[in-house]
C-alpha cells in the first residue's frame, strides 16, 4: 500500500493506543508522515568505549562488560535500582528509577551497555542505560549511525522513545525501498546534485555512512526550504499584479511638512527608505513593504512622510500599533510635528467615548481627516473612510492576520500597506517571515544620539545600584525599573513588582515613585505614566507593559530586574525606552550570580552592542535548534522538521533562487514540467504543513 495513504494504525509495531500519540503529539497520520518526523542527531554504534576512556558528560558510549552486583532500594513507586558494570578498566554505576519490575539482570553475564553517562558524587553513572545480553546483540545494532528521534513529553510519559520510533520506521523500510514518488523535478534535482526523495528517506533513518546521511539530510532541507520560498515567492507574484493606488504627486502638505516643520534634517538611511516607498507608492500597483530599524532610528517620522504623501494624492492614511498607549504617544508626536500645517490627524482607541466617536466618524467618512491613529478599534466595522489609500502598521507581530486583513477591507481596492517592527530580523528569517515583502531598512541613527550604556550587575551590589540611581536623579533625570512579575509568586525564584515598588520607597524616600503594569485599569495606568512624563516622578516601576510606546527623553536609565529572565529581543526593546534625548543614557541588568551559559551570553552581548542586528542574530544563535530531545527548531515561530535558519542560510538562498527561477518562468506552475510543484503545494496546504507564514502574513 502506498506509503503516504496507509493510516499510522496499521503499520507494524504500532497499534490503536500509540497511533493516538503520534496523531497528537507529532500529527502523524500516515506512515510517510512518519518517515517525515526526522533525527536530530546520530551516534556512531561501531565504536566501542572503555569505561576508563569516559570524559565528555555529552556523548552516548557503548560498553562490553558484565554487571558484578546489584540492589534495590525503598519500596512502592519510590523503589529503584542499581548495578555495578566493568569492563576490566573501571566501574561504572547503571541507575532505573522507572519499570524496575521489567528489568532483569544476570551476574557475570556478558552484556552490550549503552546509554549517555553524567557524574554524580564524582562517580559516572548512567541512568536508564540499554542493556543487551551479548548473546542477542545483532550485527546491526553495533554498525553505523544510529538515529536519535525527537519525542515530546507526552510520548515519553506514555513510554514511547526514540528506540520505539526507530523500530516503528525500520518496519517500514521494505516498502521504502520499493520506491515512493518524488517530490522534485527531474531536472531541479540534476541541476542542484541532489539524490531521490527515496535514497533521502532511507538514508536520513538508516545511513550507510555519514557520506550518505549528509547527502541525504542535504536533500530533505532543499525541498523544505524550496516549498517554503516557492510559496512566499508564489504569493508575492500574485501581489505585484494587485492595482494601488496611484500617488505619484510629492505637494504642498509634503514640501511644506519638509520645509517648515522637519524636526531635524533627515539621515540618509531614512532618505533612502523614503524614495522606495515613494516608488512604490508611485508605480499603480499595491505596496506590501516591511520597515525595519531600531529603536530610535525615526520609522515613525518616515511613517508620518508616507501619510502626507497620501494626503497630497488625496488619500487617507491609517496608522494602527497594538497599545492604546503607543496611539497616545503616536498621536502627540504627530500632532505635534503637524501643527499649523492645516494636516487633520485624529485617536481611536477603546477609551474614545461614544460621544466622541460620532463626530469622529462622520469627519473619516467625509474625508476631513487626512490621518487616523489608533489601535484595535479601527479595524471594526462602524469605521468608514471616505477614501483610504494607506495603511500602516506598527509593531505588527503584535497583532494577528485577520486582524490586520480587516483593514484592508476599509476601501473598494486593498490600500498599500507599510508594516513596520523595531526588533531587526535576521536575513534569513526574514526570507522565511517576510519573504513576499519588499524589505526597507533604516541602519542608522539620527545625529546626536549617544549609544546607551550597558552594565550588568548581580544582586549583591544593590547598594551601587541605588547610590547610582542617587546620583542620576540629582542630575534632574528619571529612571524605569522593570519587574518580570507583577506579585511575589512562590514557585518562582523572582523580584517582583508590587515588593520591590515597596522596596523602592523604603529605600528612597525623598523621590515620588509611580507604578504600572498591565492588570491596572486604563484610567489608573493612564495617570501614573502622565505622572512620570510630565516628570512629577522620579522613578517609574513597570513591567514590560512599557516595551514599546513610552517616550519620556528625559529618563536616562532602565533597570531590568532578574534580567536573566527577558529574551534578548525584549532586552532590546526595554534598553529602547531610554537614549532618547541628548543626555548619556544606561542601561542596568540585574541578574542573579549563577547564570546558565547561554544566560551569561545573552547579558554578554547586551553589554557589548547596542546594534540591533548584531542582537537579533546572535538571539536567533541562542534559540536555533535545541540539542535536547523533544526541541523541534526552538526559537523560530513555525516548524521546520529538518532545516535550521541559524545554520542553512546558504542552502536558503540557493533554495529561494531555485524557486524564483521557476516561477519566472510559469507564474502559475501550469507547465507539465512544474505540476509537480504545484501538487505539493496543494498536499502542504491541505495537511496544514502549509504553515499561515508561508504567504499568507497579511
């Protein structure tokens, strides 16, 4: 039967009760599903190890040896037990915790061990091992790669590891090798060196060499990476055929805007930003373009040119951001900068009242307001524009896809749309992420801006902490401190908010301190973070509710408590809040004295850059693929079985190139040469392999 047909129930080995573990816990629903779920990593079973030679904690070994002793201790679910193994050289202890009724052993009995060893009271010891008398050891099971699997912790509480998966897929090799139809062309696998989708299957699970696996996982990564930009690419193909709205004019509100009321002359990233969006705004047809830059590189100013470029064209802009704070600090800003230039700029948020909302209405609808801030709100239905040409969105990986698809529904075409983060994304996620948008980056900040100064500090030194937030208020400057939790919580060892705004105002005084954090009513928040923008307080408590849209210039320090708690994005964007004026700023991450190593890196790289993507790099480094069992590629928002966007960046590239080769040639994918293509295509979409990412971001 074929493979991609035959229910997972049926295969050998498997069985009604763990057929329903790998529906939930992997989605498998077929056999070739199955032969889809690939290793993570391989150990070499033709080397064995001498117990004296054992020194890496890391490694798998194998043992020929024999077991000297063993006992059991305690009784009920608490029993276990334990065994002395040798080799000759040394003793090493084997431990079961689980199944220790299951577990056999025989004295003076030759045995093949095999297992991952760790210290414990400087004595190696292996926990759990494989343990095969030598009188059924199988020429296979000492020869080559042996394929390690992923498994979730539902598997393993259900008692199916690894070795359950490996010999589910060995029963499977049979049909395997009997041939299964190809996924690429003919002529893409000649052009690019790569085996048949059978070879890769057989020698992905059961390589003869690692030749042979490499070349094998070579090709797997290939045709992941390839659908995936195939789709992207496909999608952004569509787009370029969508009518815009034309804007070629550059008028008075722009010329004056530029003349009378730039806040400072622009940098030349932001200029050269500017004329890509202009040209695309120009060209008569939809404008899909993602606008990256750090914090404090002026995507707003950029964003607020766009809109008077539309309103020159008689177009209407709407500006949406994920917090009612933000569209506040937006509106203000705008407001602001706009003053005297006859532009009208209005907020919609959840707080603006009924009352206000009909004038607010009636003025989008007949057109008299040029630009609309504001948050969720926008996208409901009561909200009409008389003739929307813009759209765009800020921070927009805070808001979901039929959320901002409803925007583009405001007018008879789809309005262009600028999408715009202030976390940098790595290339080659972002081929993956936004690979159908044109890319605009703004790599430099405005003159005068001095780089904030990091400094990482653990909780011992707390009194430098406060004499250097003594000094800094003296100097007439403000000061955040952020909590990763809100209320003392028992089961984790962490400062939190409502404890340490206690502490603070023991510890000073003489300051007024406001507090905010996300379980306050709006109203409440709203007068605390005035309080501090207006500079009625010196210190302001948070939680990371201020990531994005405060902008207080005079705040000079951030402190982060339990830093070692934040994802270097998120550090990043705290760090934001304060380099906003022309005062040296500081950063200040208080962290424990014990750090994991990857922690330690993280505080590392805080304290050495304040290049955002040189941080979003080495974040994506941090949280590729885990090593553990059980981590499919931590760190990236979609599954990928076998790819790694840390490690495969070139394959990416050679993989995107393929497929824009292809489809300028047959948009459509309706040449014989290409259904193929197009009949995988339609196989992802259908089983949800497809993942909404893959083209469907707005």
């Amino acid at each position: 039967m074929d493979l991609s047909v035959r229910d997972i129930t049926f295969c050998k080995n498997v069985g009604s009760r763990r057929a329903d573990i790998l529906r939930k816990e992997l989605k498998v629903v077929t056999a070739l599903d199955l032969l889809y779920h690939f290793p993570y990593r391989y150990i070499d079973r033709s080397r064995f190890y001498r117990i004296s030679e054992i020194a890496d904690e890391d490694t798998a070994v194998q043992i020929i040896g024999q077991i000297t002793e063993y006992h059991s201790i305690g009784v009920g679910p608490s029993k276990r037990l334990s065994a002395t193994f040798t080799d000759g050289t040394s003793n090493i202890e084997l431990v079961w915790f689980k199944g220790v009724k299951y577990v056999k052993l025989e004295l003076n009995t030759p045995y093949l061990l095999f297992g991952k060893p760790s210290l414990f009271n400087h004595t190696w010891n292996i926990v759990h091992p494989e343990l095969t008398p030598m009188s059924k050891v199988k020429p296979e099971m000492t020869l080559g790669l042996e394929p390690q699997y992923p498994t979730t912790e539902g598997m393993k509480r259900a008692g199916m590891t690894s070795k359950g998966l490996r010999q589910i897929i060995a029963s499977l090799l049979p049909d395997l090798r009997a041939g299964v139809p190809d996924t690429l062309g003919a002529d893409l696998k000649a052009k690019y060196k790569l085996v048949s989708l059978t070879e890769a299957l057989l020698n992905v699970h059961f390589p003869k060499d690692t030749a042979s696996m490499q070349r094998a996982r070579e090709r797997l990564k290939f045709e992941e990476l390839f659908y995936i930009q195939l789709q992207i690419l496909r999608q952004a193909k569509r787009r370029e055929k969508n009518i815009g709205y034309p804007m070629p004019l550059v008028g008075k509100k722009f010329h004056a805007f530029y003349r009378d009321h730039l806040p400072f002359e622009l940098t030349g990233a932001q200029k050269r930003v500017l004329h890509e969006i202009h040209g695309d705004l120009k060209s008569g047809r939809q404008m899909n373009r993602l606008l990256q830059g750090d914090v404090g590189s002026g995507k707003t100013l950029v964003a607020l040119l766009c809109a008077l470029l539309a309103a020159d064209n008689g177009y209407q802009t709407c500006i949406m951001v994920p917090t009612e704070i933000l569209a506040k600090q937006h509106m203000e800003t705008v407001s602001r900068m706009l003053e005297g230039t006859g532009v009208k700029v209005a907020l919609l948020t959840g707080s603006t009242t009924r009352v206000q909302r009909g004038p607010l209405h009636e003025a989008l609808r007949s057109g008299e307001i040029d630009i609309l801030i504001g948050t969720h709100a926008l996208i409901e239905d009561e909200v009409q524009f008389a003739n929307l040409g813009l759209c765009i969105i800020d921070e927009q990986h805070r808001f979901g896809v039929k959320q901002r698809s409803r925007l583009w529904l405001k007018n008879e075409h789809a309005p262009h749309i600028l999408v715009m983060t202030a976390t940098p994304i790595p290339r080659t996620l972002a081929m993956t992420m936004y690979g159908d948008l044109q890319v605009s980056t703004i790599d430099e900040l405005p003159p005068g801006r001095k780089p904030v100064q990091t400094f990482h500090y653990t909780f011992n030194r707390r009194q430098s902490i406060n004499d250097f937030i003594r000094k800094q208020i003296a100097l007439g400057r403000q000061i955040y401190v952020v909590y990763p939790l809100i209320k003392e919580n028992e089961k984790l060892d962490m400062q939190d908010l409502q404890n340490g705004f206690n502490q603070l105002c023991e510890t000073f005084p003489e300051y007024r301190i406001s507090m905010v954090h996300g379980q306050m009513k709006a109203a409440d928040k709203e007068a605390q973070m005035q309080r501090f923008v207006q500079g009625e307080t010196q210190i302001l408590v948070a939680t990371t509710v201020i990531e994005v849209g405060v902008n207080v210039p005079n705040a000079t320090v951030m402190i982060i408590e339990n830093a070692e708690r934040f994802g270097l994005s998120q550090l990043h964007q705290l760090r934001g809040r304060v380099g906003r004026g022309a005062d040296q700023s500081y950063c200040v991450l208080v962290t424990r004295t014990e750090l994991a190593k990857p922690t330690r890196q993280r505080m590392d790289i805080m304290v050495a850059t304040n290049d955002g993507f040189k941080i979003a790099d080495t974040d994506l480094k941090l949280r590729g693929p885990g090593e553990m069992e059980g981590t499919l590629q931590s760190g990236t928002p979609f599954e990928l079985r076998i790819a790694s966007l840390v490690t495969d960046g070139q394959l990416l590239e050679i993989a995107r190139h393929a497929a824009k080769d292809i489809l300028d040639e047959d948009p459509d994918l309706s040449s014989d040469m290409n259904r193929i293509y197009k009949h995988r295509l339609d196989i992802l979409r259908q089983s949800g392999q497809a993942n909404m990412l893959w083209g469907e971001i707005l």
